[in-house]
C-alpha cells in the first residue's frame, strides 16, 4: 500500500510499444492500483518532459506538471526513456529500479565486476575496448576456447557470439565500430542453450523460469525463440539470485543463473525481467502482483525513509 501520509500519485514509466508488452503494462498497471491508494498514471516515455529553469524543475506529462511519489520504471527503454528517469532522481523523485542500479545492469562489464566484489559466482569474464586482439587482452593460455562474445550493452541475445578460437573472435569484434565495449566471457559447455531465469523482488525469490533452445542455438533467451516453462528454484540457486540483485542494487531483478557442475553461477542481471512469459506459463497473474508488492514497499518521495537508499533483505534460512 501507499506509505502513511502520500497521496501523490504513482507513475508507471513504460517503453511498450509491442502487443505483448503493452498488455504487460496493462496487467502491471492493475496489481499497482490494487496496492497504491493514490492515483496510478500510466505513461510511456516520449509524453513526458523535464522543464527546468529559474523557476526551480517541474515534471510534465503532455505539458502539464505531474509530481509523483514514485516512479516505476518498466521495459528496456531507449536512453531518452533513461535520461529522463536519471533526471527525475536528481530532482528527488524515488525511481525504482534506482537509475544508477539499472545503469549497472545494463552494463555486462559494470555488472561483472560488482558481482566479484560481492564475492557472488559468475563465470570469468574480461573487458576490453574493441579493437584489440583477443588473444592480447585475454592473456596466451589463461582461457580456453570457446569464448561467448558480447557487446557490453547488448540485451535478449542480440549481440552475443560463440568464438570458437582466436581467429573467429577478431572477425566478430572486427565487424563493429572501432571503440564499442565487448566482454568475454567464459563458455559453459555443460549448459548451452540452457539456463534458469530466477525473478527477485523486493530482496526474495519469487520464482524460476528455465529456457531452453529449441534449435541448437548455445543461447537460451525466450525473446530468439527458446522454450520455457517454471521450475524449482534450489536454496543456493536462491542465495545466489537475492546476492546478485543485491551486489547490483536492484529492488526487482530477473537473475540469469547458469547450472554448472561447479554450482549456481550468475550470466547477467536484468534491471526489467520481462514478466508476461512467467504470467502465460502459469496461467496466472501472481508475478504481476509480486511485482507490485515489492515496488510499493520501497519508500516514496515525501514518505518516512525515503531519504534513506532501499536496502534488499537476504533470504531468510
């Protein structure tokens, strides 16, 4: 429910302009209003401004001032979409995901590396400007072939190769503009094209969504055509998602876990896991509802706390 003593309204910031994630937006938007006593305002991004001046910093919304108490951030928005939430938590708006979080998921390199100093298992992975030869910045006999290439700021697999020695590596980063970022990433034979999507919200797992490739492919994202279907999510695949959100500071993450045969190891964290293929599997709307829960639990501007970051709790035992 809304916090004690707020009644500006909620805006769902959303990006959809496909069936399938507009009618993510729509069931979003019923869980929020069942949970928030405001109003809830739905809105994709290109309706809405930041006006700033003399006159201090306003929001508008087709023009006119809206100041909401919360901002919900949704869906892979363009970097205007990111633009305008990083704006609006400079101007003290609660944004959730925190925009400097969802920056640091966007990034596989950023994420990387906050995922280590965690201490959180992940596969080994390094990042170098494009440009250079992989066998000069891997190091000669640290790795072993193959290699999954990715472009930093890639998402849904576009942008993701299997190298399968040197040569093939300097093709792929040698067919991008001079000075993109890639990461590679040491390749798990034993889990190809599979790997168990885990949803925390609010610092507790939700639930899992195993994928699969259908065509042979090593990747395994839904949005390339891999099959899913919900599964058990193990205490240490648990543990291992809820650190993962938490090293990147996430409220709600979906946690990409790959099964090794050394145990949970974390492929990336998304700052906007797509909820409707959980939702169609199981027939239910449950996830939407978690989601909502968790978002407005996490302290609104004007609210008590709100000045104080949105800690995640850990898993209880």
């Amino acid at each position: 429910m809304t916090p004690t003593g707020v009644d500006q309204p909620l805006l769902l910031l959303h990006a959809a302009f496909k069936d399938t994630a507009l009618r993510e937006v729509a069931q979003l938007t019923t869980a929020l209003q069942d949970r928030w006593d405001g109003p809830v305002v739905t809105a994709r991004y290109d309706r809405v401004a930041i006006d700033a001046g003399p006159h201090g910093t306003r929001c508008l919304l087709d023009g006119s001032p809206l100041a909401p108490a919360l901002v919900v951030r949704r869906l892979n928005m363009n970097e205007h979409g990111a633009m305008l939430t990083r704006l609006m938590a400079r101007m003290g708006m609660a944004v959730v995901n925190d925009p400097a979080a969802a920056a640091v998921a966007g990034s596989k390199a950023e994420t990387a590396v906050a995922l280590a100093l965690a201490g959180v298992p992940s596969p080994r992975q390094i990042t170098h400007p494009q440009g250079v030869a992989p066998e000069t910045a891997l190091g000669a006999g640290e790795w072993q072939w193959p290699l999954v290439l990715k472009w930093d700021k890639g998402s849904s697999g576009v942008g993701v190769h299997l190298a399968r020695d040197a040569g093939e590596a300097a093709e792929l980063l040698g067919s991008v503009a001079d000075g993109l970022p890639w990461v590679a990433q040491q390749f798990r034979a034993e889990c190809r094209g599979r790997d168990l999507r885990v949803y925390v919200f609010g610092g507790r797992v939700f639930g899992g969504l195993e994928r699969w490739s259908t065509t042979g492919d090593f990747r395994s994202n839904v949005a390339l055509g891999a099959a899913s279907a919900p599964c058990p999510v193990t205490r240490e695949e648990a543990d291992v998602a809820v650190r993962a959100a938490a090293a990147v500071g996430l409220r709600v993450a979906g946690v990409d876990i790959l099964r090794t045969d050394d145990g949970p190891m974390v492929a990336e964290v998304n700052s906007n896991p797509v909820l409707d293929t959980y939702s169609r599997a199981t027939g239910s709307s449950a996830i939407y509802e978690a989601f909502a829960d968790a978002v407005c639990a996490a302290p609104a501007a004007g609210a008590p706390g709100a000045s104080r970051p949105v800690g995640l709790t850990t898993l209880s035992a």
